[in-house]
C-alpha cells in the first residue's frame, strides 16, 4: 500500500527521502520551499538532480507537493489573489521539475461571502491551470477545509460547486483530510460513517476524481472547526473510524499520507512515527 507522511525538506529536497525511507515510507508530502514565505526557491538543477536519484532508489513510490501556507485563491482581495497565482505558479513549477504527482493546496478564505470566495477561488483555479497546463501540467490536487471562520471548501458541497466551475476537469483532483473533515462536522468514527463520506464524494464529484488522502487523527471534538491533528488512533476519531478508511475498496489503492505531529523530542520524533506507521499498517491489513 501508499502511505506515509509529509517529511521534512529542511537541508534540501533530497533531505526528505531519507526521512521518509527511515519510517519507511511509499508516499510521502513536502513543501519545496519554506511555508510561511512569498520567495519560492528558483529551481537548481542539482537538487533536482539529487532528490530525484535519492527517489529512485528508494521505497517513496508517490510524492505530493503542499503549498506554502500564505496563498488565498478566495480572497476577496485582487492583490492577495494575484500574489497567491503568482506564488502557487512558482510551486507548481518546482513540484515539476521534481518530479511530483501532485500540487495540493487550499481554497482560502473570503471575508465577504462563501459565495463569493467560491466563486473566486473557482476562478483563480481555473487561472492556474491555464497559466501551467502546457509548460508544468502536473496534477492540481484540492485540500478539503478545516473550515474554521471565512475558510471555504470544507464541505463535499462546497468543493462540488468549486468542482462544476473547474474548466480543464482533467488537470484537478481532490485530496480529503481525515481531521479536516471530522472537525468541520462530517463524522468518520464508524464503517458506516466512511461508507456515507464515499457515497456522497462519488454523487456529487465522482469519486475517480479522488486522489489522495490526508490521514490525521483529531485533537478536537466533530464540528470544532479546530485544525489541529493527533496521532492516529489517540484524537477523536479513533482507530474504527481508520480502520474502516484503510479498508474502503474504493480508498484503498490511494495514496495515505499522514501530517500528524512528531511525538517526543527530535530524536524521538522519528522513532514515534515508525511506531506510528506500524499501528496504522497494522490497522490496514
Ligand atoms: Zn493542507
Ligand atoms: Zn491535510
């Protein structure tokens, strides 16, 4: 099976794959560029060159690109949204050149209405694949919400009605966050809940269109709209809930990529996820 985490880049892109190969993962996640930055790092050759050997030789089958934290598409403001097509443009083409299965990011956020900002995050998405279809088309992968405050795209009807404005369908996809979903109302603690979640993606998106998932546990309570992830198994959601997800024939084949804390001091961090990715492919057999 695909599963990981979102691995740490620091000291180089290559830097990530020998994180992930010590948990041991076959998918994995990374910022290629500090995440609270405008600046995208230009493209150099020889780190693309090195992450890209370090890849090949290692057991990572699937790598996904998360934005920097500070692009909006939603934003009621065309300055922010101008600079956010900009920035995510620059990811685009360093998730490229590296070879990435995917760009993932969020929606944003709109102070005037979730209309509006759907309706602009739409528009800017649209923008985006035009602006990279011919020289980077590598797969556009949208984030569910947490959906705390203005924040749009949290629920699968909102990310429907994003969907039905998206011109170029082929290029775009959707990745589902677990806590995401849980703390923004969708409960997932019961075989019975991620049946209903699947059904519903499949009717209102298809559920092809589905290519990653986000395997966070929740430190808040369902409908908290507090974006903060647990350790599988030890939040909210609980290990029935996962286990059912790990199941689902139709997620089974996706790539699992988990973003939950490291537990104890930095070099305990590591040793906690192996522990971690053990319990969770433990769930999956
Ligand atoms: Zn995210
Ligand atoms: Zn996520």
């Amino acid at each position: 099976m695909l599963i990981g985490y979102h691995v740490s880049a620091a000291g180089g892109l290559h830097k990530a794959i020998a994180e992930a190969e010590i948990i041991g993962c076959t998918a994995i996640q990374i910022f290629v560029g500090s995440p609270q930055v405008w600046q995208t790092p230009e493209v150099d050759l020889a780190v693309v060159k090195k992450f890209k050997g370090a890849l090949s030789k290692s057991k990572v089958k699937k790598v996904l690109v998360h934005s920097a934290y500070l692009p909006n598409p939603a934003s009621h403001k065309n300055t922010l949204r101008r600079m956010s097509l900009k920035k995510m443009k620059e990811e685009i083409r360093v998730a490229y050149a590296i070879g990435a299965d995917g760009y993932n990011f969020h929606c944003g956020s709109n102070q005037n209405s979730n209309e509006e900002g759907l309706k602009l995050a739409t528009e800017t998405l649209n923008r985006l694949a035009e602006l990279s279809d011919e020289k980077y088309p590598i797969p556009l992968i949208i984030e569910n919400d947490a959906g705390a405050g203005n924040r749009i795209g949290d629920t699968i009807e909102e990310l429907a009605q994003i969907w039905r404005g998206i011109k170029n369908k082929k290029r775009f996809g959707f990745c589902l966050d677990t806590c995401h979903l849980f703390v923004s109302g969708i409960d997932l603690r019961t075989k019975k809940d991620i049946d209903a979640l699947v059904k519903k993606f499949d009717k209102l998106i298809g559920i092809q269109h589905l290519k990653f998932i986000h395997v966070n546990d929740a430190l808040f309570e369902l409908g908290s709209k507090k974006d903060r992830h647990a350790l599988i198994g030890q939040g909210y959601v609980g290990t029935v809930g996962f286990k059912a997800l790990l199941h689902h024939p139709k997620l089974r084949t996706l790539p699992f990529i988990m973003e939950t804390p490291y537990g104890g001091d930095s070099k305990g961090a590591i040793s906690s996820r192996i522990k971690e990715l053990k319990f969770v492919k433990k769930l999956a057999r």
